[in-house]
C-alpha cells in the first residue's frame, strides 16, 4: 500500500512538472526580457518623475511598466529610422565611428556578428546544423556560421556557434570537421524556439542522422 502511494504521489508530481514545465519556462523567458527592458527605461522614467514631481508618477509599479513601454517605443523609432535612407547612412556612419574605438570596436563587432547569425536566412552560409556536443552520441543545435581550411592539411572546417538553452545570449565555439557537421532542414526560428523553450517549442521531426554539411 506504501510503495502504491509514493508510485501514485510520483506519478502526479511528474505529471504537474510536464504541465507547468513549459509555462514555467515561457514565464522565465518573458520575466528576463520584460526585467531587461524596464531596466534600460529605468533611468529615464525616473528622470521624468524627478522633474515633474508627481506622487503617481513615483509608484514603483508605474516605473516599471512605463519604463517597458518606454524602452519599447524607443527600439521602433530606432527600427523605423533604420528602414529609411537617410537614418540608414546616419547609423552606418555611427557603426564606423565605433569601428574605430579599439576596445568598443571588438566587442560591437562581435556581437552584431552573432545577432546577424541568428537571424539569417537558411539561404545563406549560415545555417542551424547538429554536432556531437558534449558527447559523441548526444547532438546539440548549431549555428555553422562560416567554412575554412586546415592550415596544414587542407581539411574543411567548420566554425560552429553552440547557443545554450534558455540563454542563448552566451554560447560555445567550436571548430571542427566539416564532416562531422549533420545538415538539418531547420529554420533560424525553429531552433531559436527550441532553444528559449528547452525544445518544449519545435517541430516534430528533425534530421538527427542527416547528411554531412556542405561548404
């Protein structure tokens, strides 16, 4: 009868984890990127309940939800003035301002690479591919992000972008055997709704032994 009990109470335990699992998992997604942008709107909405002085203006509730809306409408004029000739030479010109600050440059560089990796095209030389990771036997979700060649051999590499779950903003680098790269038909989308959710969010079938990848 005990041994029944504690069967039944962990089968209901599981069952609860795989129902609350992946609004457990959205929830920590929406919480991070909601507490990112409140903080970037932050400053500025408390700069404004500074100067106006007004008591509701200083609920910290408000701050916070304004400082999200804030911050949103901040990144569509930015988005919009992008879209248009003009804002687009005048963000080019500042991308080659910073391109010239020695340490800033590295770092904006690299970033921008990666966010370009991520959302490029599957047309593209950059595309979502599965490698032996960190174990031969267990693949992990890739982004191949360019071809090169082995110095001595002449062997084709590749340079593989390993995005962690949940966070993808941080990430592994591999460089390995093109060969031993598997090609998938999966979109950038795809894997990064795989990779936000902890694969709850996905398609139902992949190309887990798919063919090798190409240069």
């Amino acid at each position: 009868m005990i041994n029944r009990t504690i069967r039944s109470l962990q089968n209901q335990i599981l069952a609860g984890i795989l129902t609350i699992g992946p609004l457990f998992v959205t929830w920590l997604i929406f919480s991070f990127l909601f507490r990112t942008l409140a903080q970037a709107g932050l400053p500025a909405v408390k700069l404004l309940a500074a100067l106006f002085s007004e008591q509701w203006l200083q609920e910290a509730w408000l701050e916070y939800v304004l400082a999200i809306v804030l911050t949103l409408v901040v990144l569509y004029v930015v988005g919009r003035l992008t879209s248009m000739v003009i804002g687009r030479q005048a963000f080019n010109l500042f991308e080659t301002v910073l391109e010239r600050l020695p340490f800033i440059a590295k770092v904006y560089t690299s970033v921008r690479q990666l966010l370009d990796t991520m959302m490029a095209k599957k047309e593209t030389s950059q595309r979502v591919v599965l490698v032996d990771f960190p174990i031969v036997g267990q693949r992990s979700i890739g982004f191949l992000t360019r071809t090169l060649e082995d110095e001595a051999t002449g062997e084709k590499l590749a340079a593989v972008l390993l995005p962690n779950a949940i966070n993808p903003t941080s990430a592994f680098l591999q460089l390995l055997p093109l060969d031993r790269v598997v090609e998938t038909d999966l979109t950038m989308e795809q894997a990064m709704s795989m990779l936000m959710t902890g694969g709850a969010v996905g398609p139902d079938k992949i190309q887990f032994r798919g063919e090798a990848a190409k240069s």
